[in-house]
C-alpha cells in the first residue's frame, strides 16, 4: 500500500529519476534514510520497476518515431503484450479502450528497421490488425 508521501516521493522520480535523496528529502521534509528505506520497499514490491531516462528532443534526432495502434484477438490481448514488450523498437506500449486495444510508440534508426518492426508486430499471434503513423515533431517536452 503507497500512502500520500510515497506518491508525492513517486511524483518527483517521475520528474527527474536522477534527484539526489538529500534533495528529496529536503523537498519531502523527511530524513534520507527514511527516502532510502521508502525507496527500497517502492522497489522490493514492484511499485517501481525501473528508474530510467528520458532523451531530449535534440537527441537522435533523426531516429524515425511512430505510433501504431493494434487490435488483439479476444483472450489474446496478454499475449501479444508479452511477446511485443521484449522489442528493442518498443520504446512505450499502453493498453486503451475504444476500437483500438493497445497503443504502441516505436523508435528505430531507419525506415527499413521500421518497417521490420511493424512486420513483427503484424506477425504477433493473436494480432488481428494495425494501424501506424509516423511521428515528426515533438511539440512538448514534458
């Protein structure tokens, strides 16, 4: 169970993952060993799975970006999570409501590994069909 300074203590790794803990806990008004500890136990129970970074636009710059929206056989939508989870191409995967079942963000260096990417999906068991568009510009940063 994550309680109010937990989600505040989430909120701010959300935003820069890379917070010194004496800065969290300043800004949390706690003790650093009460950050650790709470951090630790985020992590032992799967709260947080990972602690990662986030590019700026300027960075990879000419990687090609795109979205592709898939709809799942019925029962097969776990399946298809696993199996497109592992991609290296995969950069987020969400599940939605609607026409679509999930919403796939891709990043690759060219077209053709882009290309390749899509095939995989497509060639995923339980998928029953896809929609893509490419991305061009980021228009925010947050």
């Amino acid at each position: 169970m994550i309680d109010d300074l937990d989600h505040r203590l989430l909120g701010i790794l959300r935003a820069n993952s890379r917070t010194p803990v004496a800065v969290l806990a300043r800004e949390l008004g706690i003790n650093r060993s009460t950050v650790t500890a709470r951090i630790d136990r985020l992590v032992d129970t799967g709260v947080i799975e990972a602690f990662t970074i986030r590019l700026g636009n300027d960075v990879d710059r000419d990687a090609i970006r795109g979205v592709t929206t898939v709809v799942t056989e019925p029962r097969l939508g776990q399946d298809v999570v696993r199996e497109i989870r592992g991609y290296p191409e995969v950069e987020r995967l969400h599940s939605t409501t609607g026409a679509w079942d999930l919403v796939v963000q891709l990043r690759c260096s060219t077209l053709s590994e882009f290309d390749l990417a899509l095939e995989r999906i497509r060639a995923v068991p339980g998928v029953r069909d896809t929609q893509t568009s490419l991305l061009f510009n980021s228009l925010t940063t947050a």
